[in-house]
C-alpha cells in the first residue's frame, strides 16, 4: 500500500506503482469522486461535444451512405434538402 502526502495546496502525488498500473499519464485528466468516504480518481478521455454527438447518432444508427462516389452523396444530399424545405414550404436551393 502506497501512502500519499497532501502538501499545502492540497496537491497529491500519485506513487509510480500506482500512475503505471492505472495508465495515467502527465496530463491526463481524472474523475475525482468521493464515495463512502474514500476518493477515487477514475481516468477519463474527452472529446469533442460535436463528436460525441456524432458517435451518439452512428450508435442509434441515424447515418446516411455509404456511397460509392461523391456524385452519389451530393444527390441523395440534394434529394434531403429538398424533401425537407418541400417540408417546410419553401423554395430549395439550387447549387
């Protein structure tokens, strides 16, 4: 069992033995949580919020393709477009 020091700024340093076997690394960032008493520091990646989002909607499978070409994606990008203004009643733009 490895004991840690709080210094005067409440600073801690992780033991080797301990950043080693939990993969932690000079600026990772940690899930600090107090539970039951104990404080446990999970280790987490962040990512873009639009990214999340993104990966979000590939898991609930709301994704378009894939197409073979390009000229395939810009007209079933076209064709949405105008269903949707069609949708909203306005004119679509061309282009």
């Amino acid at each position: 069992m490895a004991l840690v020091k709080v210094r005067p700024k409440f600073q801690v340093t992780l033991p080797t033995e301990v950043r080693e076997r939990a993969g932690v690394g000079v600026g990772d960032l940690l899930e600090a949580k107090v539970e039951r008493g104990k404080i446990t520091l999970i280790p987490k990646s962040v990512i873009d919020r639009r990214l999340a989002e993104g990966l979000e909607d590939i898991r609930a499978g709301r994704v378009y393709g894939p197409y073979a070409t390009v000229a395939q994606a810009q007209a079933a990008f076209r064709a949405r477009g105008a269903k949707s203004a069609a949708r909203r009643g306005r004119r679509p733009k061309l282009g």
